[in-house]
C-alpha cells in the first residue's frame, strides 16, 4: 500500500477530505519518528512496536570493484508484530 492508497482509504471510510486525513497521517508519522529518535520506541497499536537498535561497525566488499571496505556504524529501525498481527497473518 503506498501513501496515496492508505490517504484515499481512510478518506472513503470516514468521509473526511483526502487533505485533512493527509494532514493528519503526515503529523501521525512525524510524531512517530520524533518518538523513535527521543524514546527509541513508538507503538502502533494493533501493527507492534518499531524499536531502534545499534548496528556496529563492520567490514563489508564493494560488489563493483571487490575492494573491501568498511560500513560504518548506524541507528536500525527494528519492527516487532504485535500477537494480534502475527495472528491474523499466520492463523
């Protein structure tokens, strides 16, 4: 589902204006990823949990040219489903 599709879902199932429910998922989104930076942890209700995580330094190969290289270390995005998706998903 991309952007568009989720803002003309929720516009024909609540009968508000495609731009407010725009408006509204982007301050939802914005609020969720200021969340994960300050918190390191935003819940989506029914969805699960997005928790950040360190990734250490590795070394890593340029697939181009096969010169080893080296990936340096970053903040990951993990996603843990809730009982309730993974249920759905899997029954």
């Amino acid at each position: 589902m991309k952007k568009q599709d989720l803002i003309d879902a929720v516009a024909d199932h609540t009968g508000m204006k495609k731009t407010a429910v725009a408006e509204v998922l982007e301050c939802a989104f914005d609020r969720l990823a200021q969340a994960l930076q300050s918190d390191g942890e935003a819940s989506l209700w029914v969805l699960g949990k997005l928790k950040t995580a360190q990734r250490a330094a590795r070394a890593g190969r340029n697939p181009a040219t096969g010169e080893a290289i080296t990936i340096p270390a970053r903040t990951a995005v993990k996603f843990s489903p809730s009982k309730a998706l993974d249920n759905l998903l899997n029954p």
